[in-house]
C-alpha cells in the first residue's frame, strides 16, 4: 500500500501530469460554458438560434480540444461540454435551426 502514502503532486485540477495546460484548460471551460448554454436555452423554442449556434461552436470547440488534450481529466470534462453542446445543437436545429425566422 506504498501508494497510499504518496502525497498528491497533481499541479492542478485538471492536470494530471503535474504540468501546466492552458490551452487545454480554456478550451475545456468554453466548451462547457457552450455546452451549458446550448443546453439551456434549447429547452425554449424562440432560443433556437442562441442554442444551435453555441452547440456548433462547443462541438467544434470540444472536438479540437479533444484532439490535443493530455490527460483523462481533461477529456472528462470535454465529453461532458461535447455532449450538453451536442444535444443543444440538435434541439435547436429541430426548433428552428442557425437561420430559421432570420433568412426569408
């Protein structure tokens, strides 16, 4: 039970490795800032617009930071933001869509 006894190096909440990732870390936080808010605001059908352009740009947001994360918190996080973008993504598409009532 040597492991027991370490003391936790970690130098962050999401970095694992004991190395700083700030690239990592803010698109981790827009992406589930996105997420959230692509979320939310498809739960109402005159959003559509606020909630299928803030789930593109977290999917595409989420899907870079997913290709250059390092560690499995990161990616944790970044699943968590992909799927709450992804879901307003596609409720907002349903209600409406990224142009729906503006292009006639």
């Amino acid at each position: 039970m040597a492991q027991a006894m370490r003391p936790n190096t970690a130098g962050g909440l999401f970095a694992t490795d004991g190395k700083p990732h700030p690239l990592q870390d803010t698109l981790l936080a827009v992406t589930l800032v996105l997420g959230i808010t692509a979320f939310v605001t498809a739960m109402f059908d005159n959003l559509h617009l606020l909630s299928s352009w803030t789930g593109l740009v977290g999917i595409l947001t989420g899907a870079y930071g997913q290709w250059i994360s390092e560690t499995t918190r990161e990616r944790f996080g970044l699943i968590l933001g992909l799927g709450a973008a992804a879901v307003g993504f596609f409720l907002g598409m349903a209600h409406g869509g990224l142009f729906g009532g503006v292009i006639s």
